[in-house]
C-alpha cells in the first residue's frame, strides 16, 4: 500500500486573508438569513470562491477548503483558520545583506527588525524611515526581489483615506499618500506616479486578499 504524503503549504498569506473574509461574510449569513435558500446559495458561493483560488488543489486540500462552508459562528470560524495557518506558504526569507543590495542609492537605509517577522503573515515586506519621510517596499515578483524607495506626504487625522492595496481604510496618519519618481523619455526625464498605501505594514498585511494592486504599482516604477 502506497503512504500518503503529508499535505503541503499551499496557501499564499493574502489568500488566507481572503478566505477569512469569505468566511466572515457567511457567519453573517448564518446569523441573519431567513431563509435556508439563501444560506445554502451562499455556502456554496464560498466553496467555489475558495476552489478557485487554488485550481491545482489535490483532493486533500479542496476537502479542507471545503469545509469552510461549514463554519457558524466567530469561534467556529477562528478554529477552521487555525487548521488552514500550517499550510501557509511563507514569505521567502530575505538578508540584510540583500536589501541593501535593493536600494544602493540610499547611503544610510534603515532596515525592518528581520529576526521578529512572521513571514506566514507577510504578502510584502514594508517599513517607514520617519527622519526622511520615507517608505521602503520589498516584494517577491517571480525569482526575482523587487525594491522601492517611495516618499509620503502625511494627511490631517480627521481625513479618512482608502489604501489602494489592502482596501481599507484610516485616517491621515494611517494611511498616506506614497510617491516615486521614475525616470521616462519626456522633457524633464522624471514622472511622479502615487498610491494610498498604510502606513503600518504590518496593518496592510494582515488585510490584503490579492496582489493584483501590488504588482500593477510596483510595475509602474520599473
């Protein structure tokens, strides 16, 4: 008899964050729908939204991420997240070494507190230089490490801004406007292109569900 092989990390950190989200979206219903028709459409509009996310799933993984449609209630739904967080693929381990090789230009780059990162939470890897105002961003784009130095321009706190990246929201001081000049073939040689971003990484990752927004910015700085 052939051994089964142990089950694979899978998942990606932001695919967690969005079948969290799915999930939160069915305990709702659960509570609120008053009609079963409506709870069974939407149980099985979250089994295929969770199907697709991994279309190569084995069977073994679609019969986890299936049984998501089983989740109740807040508790039930912290259970069925921990038994999902073994199977997180994590962000690619990163030296200091390499970061500074990201950004060659910046004479004194302070650098993220590496050994304390949980890389099982991380889609990118972000921090702030508050002296010069400021934001690094590392991202993994294939086999190859992508840097970006990027400057942000504070906002008053009573104004509620969206991050473009993780679609929520904050007050001035939370989320920024995050700028970078690149070089082009006009006139003046530079062009500014800008995002919302937060501020606080660690925030924006804990709430980011796709990289489509990451890639797409990150691709107009080349």
């Amino acid at each position: 008899m052939t051994q089964e092989q142990p089950m694979v990390p899978f998942l990606h950190p932001h695919q967690l964050n969005y079948i969290r989200n799915q999930l939160t979206n069915l305990v709702g219903v659960f509570y609120f729908a008053g009609d079963y028709r409506v709870l069974e459409a939407s149980r099985e509009g979250v089994v295929a939204a969770l199907l697709a996310l991994v279309p190569q799933a084995t069977p073994e993984q679609r019969r986890l991420l299936e049984d998501g449609k089983n989740v109740r209630d807040k508790e039930e739904l912290k259970l069925y997240i921990s038994r999902l967080e073994p199977y997180v693929i994590p962000f690619p381990e990163i030296t200091a070494a390499e970061i500074r090789k990201l950004f060659p230009k910046v004479k004194k780059l302070v650098l993220p507190d590496l050994a304390n990162l949980d890389r099982t939470k991380l889609t990118y890897l972000g921090w702030r230089d508050i002296a010069t105002q400021s934001v690094y961003l590392v991202y993994r784009s294939g086999e190859k490490w992508v840097g970006k130095e990027c400057k942000y321009v504070p906002s008053p706190k009573n104004r509620m801004l969206q991050c473009s990246w993780c679609l929520s929201s904050g007050s001035g001081d939370e989320v920024a406007l995050v700028t970078s000049r690149v070089k082009t073939k006009q006139i003046d040689g530079y062009k500014t292109f800008g995002n919302h971003l937060c501020l606080n990484s660690t925030t924006c990752n804990h709430h980011i569900t796709s990289t489509a927004e990451i890639e797409a910015y990150l691709a107009t700085l080349r």
